[in-house]
C-alpha cells in the first residue's frame, strides 16, 4: 500500500473530517428546530461521558499505528498482523465493558453528576455506541500505520452521514413522546455510524490483507505489552483534555444555579455553550485530530531510524499546520459569531457571544494536542500528561470561582478552558526545546500566519457587509464571504511563503 506524505495526509483526513463536521451542522440544524435549545442541552449532557470513552480508546489506534509503522519500516509483515489482531481484542474487550457501564449504571451516572433527568434516554442510546466505535477505531489504526489516510477519512464519512440518517430519522419519530425522548433518538445515531463506518473498513482490510504473503499469525505477549504500554499514556493524555469537558457538564449546571440561573435556563446556556460553539470550535479541531494521526507514524519512524533532519522538519511542519489552521478559524469565528451563528442555526443565534470568545482557544487546543502527540511519539510519555493535569486543576479551579458570579456565569467555563490549554502549550514547547532541540522561528510559523488571518478577516468582513447590504440575505453574504476569505488566505500563505509549493510536493522533505 502506498504511503502519504504528513501534509497529503493530513489534507485527506482534514477534508473529510470538515466534511463530517458540515454533515454534522446539517444535523445541528433540524435538531435545533425540533428540540431547541433545551433539547440540545440534554443531548449535549450525555456526551462527555462518550467523549472520555472515545479519548481512552484513541491511545490503541495511535499506538498500533506507530508500532506498524515502525514493524513496516523493519520489513515485519507478521508483526504488523500481530499488532492488528492483538488491538483488536484488547478494543472489543474495552468497548464491551464500557458499553455495559454506561447501560447498567446510566441512572448512577445522571445522579452522580446531578444532570437532569431528561438526559437520561441520551445516555443509555450512546450505551450502544463503544463497541462498534472500538472496533472500527482498530482497522483506521492498521491504515494509519501503513500511512494511507484514504479509508480512514472515507469512513469518517460514512459514520457522520449514518449518524444524521438514523439520528434525525428518530429525533422525528420519538418527538411526540417528548424533547427528552427526541434527544435519546438523535443519540442513537453514533452507534448506527460506528456500524456503517466498520463494516466499510472491514471489507477495505480483507482486500489489503491478500497483499501480506503470510497465513495466520500466534499471540504475541510483547506485542501486547508494548501496546499497553504506548497506548495507556497517550490514552491518559486524551482523557485529561476530555476531562476538561466532562468537568463542564459536571460543575457548569451546578455553578450556574448557584448564580442564581434555574434548571432549564442552565440547561439552556450549557445547551448554547456545547451544542452550538463547541461545535464551531471543534471544526477547526478536526484539522488537528488529523494532524495527530497523520504524524504519530511519520515521526516515530523518523525516531526509529535516528534521521534527525526529517524528524525536525516533520515537527516544525507540524507547529505550522497547526497555527496555519488555527489562526484563521480563531479570527473568522471571532469577529463574526454571528452571521456564522445565524448561517448555521437559521435565526436561532442566542449564545454567538460565547462563541466569539471560545474561539480564543482555539489556537491553544490545536497546538496542545499536537505537541503532546509529537512529545509521546519520541522522547516523552509522561510528562506531557503532566502537563495537562496541571492545566486540568486550573481550569476546575476557575469554574468553581468565575461560573457562579452572576455577571460572568457560562464565561467562566470558557476562560478555564483557554487558560488550561494555554499553560499546557508552554510546558510542552519548553519540554520540545530542551528534550529534541527544537527551534521554533516564531516569525515564519506564527506573525506570518497571523498577518495573512488578520488581512483575510477584513477582506472577509468588507465582503460580507458589501453583499450583504445589497442581497439582505445573511446566508448569500456569508457563504460569499468565508469563500473568498479561504482563497486570499491561501494566496497570502504562499506569498508571504509560509508553506510553498515545493514544500508541498517535495516528499523527500515531509514524507
């Protein structure tokens, strides 16, 4: 199977993680309209428990990646087979167990956390989820330690376009029982996702299997142990910044009732904070989630083979992606929440003003997830996870002082957020620095970027007002608007050769 160079790569999973993301607003949209804001809140409640689940898996797929990688790199064609099967088992297990929890302890859960009980049919449809999201998770490892991208971005896909399907089909039918019961129904489609998204994957693996001149292949305890032992700290690392939403949904709705808020206009503001501009922050997210899977296998090879100069320009590379995607979504999202709000929501725009200011985290997020990774392929597994606790204890202690004062309230939650990720983005460019002798020439991978950003959102904002006042059709304007904005802001990357063209193609340079 032919590799993919880390910005091809990283391309092909970002394409088609955007893609996802915008059949994901397809979703937001209807099921704003038929549950409303309420309604997302108690959709939104149930999800940082899956999210936590999905950051303990994620440390299996990026590990076996990097250890087929480097088996593939040392011509060990039995190893990479061994990796697969063992991951496999140890996921099923995972997702079993993790599955049954979530269905027999769903009103411990609701109980412990003091969530409404209206978010209890959200919770126990996302029970059926872990499985099939484990297993399919195992086979976009195996691809991303060949270094082909391609079915993992196309499964991607499949799984969002399963989940709107199914999710909105029941969100229709169960909303005459109820909001709660149409909240439960949307929930469901994750797991009709992992489904469609595995069983293209499986039928992708059996045709790439014939490729391997090899038959069946004994359990292996060292694979084992070297799994468990690369995939618990990067499994550690997710979960800390997962936990960073999990103490949202827990300590959010209590704090905000302190602040003299009731249970359904809390509801509503979380519902506004996670339902609607988590969402458009994490489509920005969704380039650095393929950043990380792109990277794992290109520089723990590098690593592996001691080759200095790639491992350096792969790293640099990544910093740049990173404030390349980052700085532009932070400025778009930034100065006009609002359209954008409006252009998604379809009038339903309350809560633009806590999507203006999360998106300062943006840039933070990005560049955490992708120092950790690099730190935790190469020199370091630990300390990165370190890192991030102590971003994790700053963030609880900035909710439980800022949320509660009435005048702050839900923005307190947000200034924890970027404030966390911030610290742990220091930390883990001192430990770069000082482990693998980065240099970072902040002029080339940061102004730079921030100078094209800065030009593309005014060229962005003069359009949209233009358009705007001659259509009076905020969708026409904007759309027109973040199109052209996509085209200056490339135009300015090269021109001011923050990434060119030879450094796009030339895969003696990236690969």
């Amino acid at each position: 199977m032919k590799k993919q160079s880390l910005v091809k790569g990283t391309f092909i999973l970002g394409f088609a993680g955007i893609f996802s993301k915008a059949l994901g607003m397809l979703f937001r949209i209807p099921l704003t309209i038929l549950v409303g804001d309420e309604g997302l809140g108690y959709y939104q409640m149930a999800y940082p428990l899956y999210m936590l689940f999905i950051a303990g898996a994620s440390g299996v797929p990026l590990a076996m990646s990097k250890m087929i990688s480097e088996k593939k790199a040392q011509g060990d064609e039995i190893g990479v087979i061994q990796v697969l099967k063992q991951s496999l088992l140890l996921m099923t297990i995972f997702g079993v167990v993790i599955s049954s929890v979530m269905f027999l302890f769903s009103n411990q859960f609701i109980k412990l956390f003091r969530w409404d009980e209206n978010s209890y049919y959200s919770l126990i449809a996302l029970s059926a989820a872990p499985i099939f999201i484990a297993i399919m998770s195992v086979f976009r490892g195996f691809f991303q330690g060949l270094q082909n991208m391609t079915p993992t971005a196309i499964s991607q896909i499949l799984e969002q376009f399963a989940r709107v399907v199914v999710g909105i089909g029941l969100a229709v039918m169960l909303l005459p029982k109820g909001i709660q019961h149409a909240a439960g129904g949307a929930t469901l489609g994750a797991a009709a996702g992992g489904i469609l998204g595995g069983m293209y994957l499986i039928s992708k693996y059996k045709k790439v299997r014939r490729e391997f001149s090899i038959g069946k292949v004994k359990f292996n305890k060292k694979i084992m142990d070297t799994l468990l032992k690369l995939a618990v700290p990067i499994s550690l690392g997710a979960c800390v910044g997962t936990i960073m939403n999990v103490i949202d949904a827990i300590m959010v709705p209590q704090k905000l009732l302190q602040a003299g808020y009731t249970s359904k206009e809390a509801a509503v503001l979380y519902g506004q904070l996670t339902g609607k501009a988590a969402v458009l922050v994490n489509v920005p997210l969704t380039l650095s989630a393929a950043l990380c899977a792109a990277v794992v296998p290109i520089i723990s090879e590098a690593y592996l083979l001691n080759d200095k100069f790639k491992l350096h320009k792969n790293i640099i590379s990544s910093i740049k992606i990173s404030l390349v995607v980052a700085l532009p979504s932070l400025c778009g999202l930034y100065f006009l929440p609002y359209p954008i709000l409006n252009l998604i929501f379809r009038g339903r725009v309350s809560g633009y003003e806590i999507l203006k200011y999360s998106s300062i985290s943006i840039p933070f997020i990005i560049l955490a997830q992708t120092t950790t990774i690099i730190l935790q392929a190469t020199t370091s597994k630990k300390q990165p996870i370190i890192n991030l606790l102590i971003g994790c204890i700053t963030k609880i202690a900035i909710t439980n002082i800022l949320v509660p004062i009435s005048e702050i309230n839900i923005y307190g939650a947000v200034i924890g957020t970027f404030t966390a990720y911030g610290i742990a983005v220091i930390l883990n460019i001192r430990l770069l620095k000082k482990n693998l002798k980065v240099r970072v020439d902040l002029y080339q991978i940061l102004i730079k970027p921030a100078y094209a950003s800065m030009i593309m959102i005014i060229t962005v904002a003069f359009i949209y007002v233009k358009i705007y006042n001659y259509t009076m059709n905020n969708s026409i304007s904007c759309l027109i608007g973040i199109f052209i904005g996509i085209i200056v802001y490339i135009i300015l990357i090269l021109a001011f050769k923050v990434m060119d063209i030879k450094e796009l193609r030339n895969r003696k340079i990236i690969k």
